[in-house]
C-alpha cells in the first residue's frame, strides 16, 4: 500500500519518521541521562511545575466511594448504560478511578463484547508472522512512543514488545489499511492500562467505531474533520476563525496529530487521562470540543493575537500552548461546558461532504459512519449477559459484605486487602503530571522496561 502524504508535506503512514512533538518530551530519545525518578502515570522526570487542582487530589475515601460506585456499574453494565447512561457519562466526566480505568475503557468501547466473541482471534494474529513491510516500519516506530515512560523506556523491553503485537496484529486484522505511525500511540496509551488483547480489541473499535477512516489510506477522514472543525471554530470563536482564514492556514496543519492521536502527544497527562475517559464514552465531540477550547484559548482575542501577526508566529502559537489553557481542572471545565452535540457534528459533517464532492470529487475511500461514544456501540451491537461477565471481582475495603459487589465466598477478606493494595492508590502527596521539556530531556534516565500494570502509583487494570 503506498504511503499517504498531505500537501504540507505530513506523512502518517508507513513512515519510519516521528511526528512533530510540539515541545513534548514524548518523542524524544532518552538515552545518555541520568534521573531514575517515576511519577504517578510511570513517566520520569517526577513532580513538573503546574498550578489547579487535578484528579489526583482527590481524597483516598472519595476514590474508594468512586470505585464501589464504578464496580456496581460494570457489573450491570447492559442496564446502566440502557436506563441510567446518563450518570454514566457524569462520572466519566468527573474521572474514573485510575484503579478501575482500564476495565471500564474495555466496557465503554465494546471491546468486551469483542473479547469474549472473539476468543483466541488475538493469540492467531500474534502468532502469524506480519507482513515484512508493515512489521519492518512498526519495528522501527516502536522506540519512539513515550519514551520516558517506564514500560517502554527499553528496547525489547515488555512494553515494546505487547506494542508491536498490537499494532503488527491489527494489520493482520485489517490488512487493506496496513499501519498508520498514529496509531502506535494510541495503542501504546491503552497498553499503559490493560492487557495486549484488551488494547488490541479497544484499538479497533477506536479504529472502526469511534475515528473511521482516520487511519486509511490518503486521510481524507481527518482532513474533512478538519473543515468541520473550521466551520465549527466560526460559532465558537469568531475572532480566531477569522485569524486563520486570514493567513490561509489550513486546519490539517495544526488539528491532524491533535485528532488522529487524541490529543494523547498534546496534553499533560492528567489532561490526556480525562480527555479520553470522556472521548471513550461520548465519543468524536469530545475531540473537537477539545480542539475548540485550545483554539478559542490560544486565539481567541484581539490582545491574544497580538503576539501573532502571521502564520508563522501562529504556528508557533498552537505548537506550544500554555499549559494553564491544558491544565487538567480547567480545561475539563471548558469542554463540559462548551455545547457541541452529536447532531450539530453531523449536520456539519454532511455539509462539508457535500463542498468536498462539488469541489474535489468523489472521496478515494468510502468509511462507515461514525458511533458517538459508547451507548451508540451498544445500541448497534447489543451484548449479551455472558459477553459482558467480569473476569473476577474485586471488592472495595469496607464493602466485603455487600452482595452487590462481593467475590468469591471462599475468598479471605485478607486477600482482598492484598489485592486492593496493589490496585488503588495509596495515600501520598499528589504528584504533578506536567513533563516541561527542558527538564526531561537534559535529566531523564534510560530505564529498564517494566511491566507498568503492577505498579501502585500509577493507572493498573484489574
């Protein structure tokens, strides 16, 4: 399959080069350094500066209180989301417990449901060996996906290696659209949180449901949304749509790693978790509510503009927004309250599909529409009581007793306790997630690879 490359010269597909990192730490190579320290989310660097409040200071009893909340949730999933989607989408909205996150990102998407009527379907795919084009680029992007991040800080390290089985697995899956180099960090950001399986089922949901077409060849999905972001920005903030339109800058080139990487090598990382917890359940709007809260930030005034008199200087602008315009309190706030629903992405959808065909022609690839968010996938694929069955009961300390949420009979209330322990955070100074790149890339260590999911400071799945 040949490789894609936009008029700007950007090149996702196939392509051995790392995407621009807009002063991230992310895509740079660590080695040569010296720190050893590990925040909360397994990134060295420890604690960044940063000011707000942001979801690790929530206090210990109001974390369990989420979890016993969240635990009741997924195990009666078909009836929450049915009857009650709405509180559902609250508290995604408020953050899952990073305890509980990986397994309730596996519910919102469907990849559950895709897990279970899929068994053993990812073990085959592992186990062929990949098409030598694919597998020699994945091969050579894998060393470049966060890094700083203690699972795939080493080569041939057990991050990496669950990575390009992912990525190596779903070009076996899906061999007519191949790899796209934007997916690597996706799948890398849900390998962070769940088994290689899980992710790989999440990957093609996100893929197929959640961001069709995003990932095919010529990219004619993400430039669309592109234009409907444009026309959208007019409504939002006038004074910056009239900023770009003035100096021509055409929305592919700031917003294509902003949606094809969900913002996953944009955001500080507290950001990053919240944004998803919310994408993954109300889907695509939540993308372009983000994209409009940035825009509307960054070029929103007269006296923001003044800072940029051209494109250039714009450019530079939104490559390296401020981080109080992403800091995790306020910029949640912003995107809850921005209104944006799925209608009026569609109507706009349908609108610039139609300037595309009577200006371009017909798209060279056709993708089925999109589902927004998680009740959109469960309504088009309903699951049954066994697809949706938990793997195993965890119970939150003081909740032994309840028969909503209790395990195993047999089970020692000791043992829950142990594995509580190694699942919730515990209690300990809130640690700051900004990664500001002058620190990280004069003082980050080479770590060896470790298994993040077996670590009590930062996201696990259970």
């Amino acid at each position: 399959m040949a490789k894609a490359e936009l008029g700007n010269g950007l090149d996702l597909r196939g392509s051995a080069e790392k995407m621009t990192d807009n002063g991230s730490p992310y895509g740079s190579d660590p080695e040569g350094t010296g720190s050893k320290q590990v925040d909360r989310y397994g990134f060295t660097g420890g604690a960044q500066q940063s000011s707000g409040v942001t979801n690790a200071d929530v206090p210990n009893h109001v974390l369990r209180e989420r979890e016993a909340k969240w635990l009741e949730m997924l195990n009666s999933w078909d009836t929450w989301m049915g009857k009650k989607h709405k509180k559902v989408r609250e508290r995604c909205r408020k953050g899952i417990p990073p305890s509980l996150r990986g397994r309730a990102w596996l519910y919102l998407t469907g990849g559950k449901v895709k897990v279970e009527q899929n068994q053993g379907k990812f073990q085959e795919l592992d186990f062929m060996p990949g098409d030598p084009k694919w597998v020699d680029i994945i091969e050579r992007d894998l060393h470049r996906q966060f890094p700083f991040h203690e699972m795939f800080a080493a080569r041939g390290g057990h991050g990496q290696k669950d990575l390009f089985s992912v990525l190596k697995a779903y070009t076996l899956h899906r061999p007519e659209e191949g790899y796209c180099q934007a997916q690597a960090p996706i799948a890398a950001l849900l390998l962070m949180h769940m088994p290689a399986e899980d992710a790989f089922w999440i990957l093609v949901q996100i893929c197929e449901k959640y961001l069709p077409g995003y990932y095919s060849t010529g990219l004619e999905a993400i430039q669309l949304d592109g234009e409907i972001l444009n026309a959208l920005l007019r409504k939002a903030s006038p004074v910056a749509h009239r900023h770009l339109k003035k100096h021509k800058l055409d929305p592919v080139l700031y917003m294509t790693e902003w949606f094809m990487c969900a913002f996953s090598r944009t955001l500080p990382w507290a950001s990053v978790l919240r944004v998803w917890d919310m994408f993954l359940c109300e889907g695509v709007k939540v993308l372009f509510r983000v994209g409009l809260v940035l825009l509307r930030c960054v070029l929103g005034s007269k006296e923001k503009l003044k800072a940029c008199q051209g494109l250039y200087e714009t450019m530079e602008l939104l490559r390296n927004i401020r981080p109080q315009y992403m800091q995790e309190g306020f910029l949640v706030q912003e995107v809850i309250e921005l209104q944006l629903s799925e209608k009026d992405i569609e109507k706009e959808h349908h609108a610039q599909a139609r300037r595309w065909k009577d200006t371009r022609g017909e798209r060279l690839s056709k993708s089925p529409p999109r589902m927004h968010g998680a009740k959109a996938i469960m309504a088009a694929e309903p699951p049954s009581k066994r697809d949706l069955k938990q793997r195993s009961d965890i119970v939150p300390l003081g909740l032994e007793t309840d028969g909503d949420v209790a395990g195993d009979a047999n089970e020692s209330v000791t043992a829950k306790r142990e594995i509580l322990k190694k699942t919730i955070l515990p209690e300990e100074e809130p640690i700051n997630p900004y990664l500001p790149p002058t620190a990280l890339l004069n003082n980050v260590a080479q770590r060896g690879s470790r298994d993040s999911l077996n670590s009590a400071d930062h996201d696990t799945h259970l």
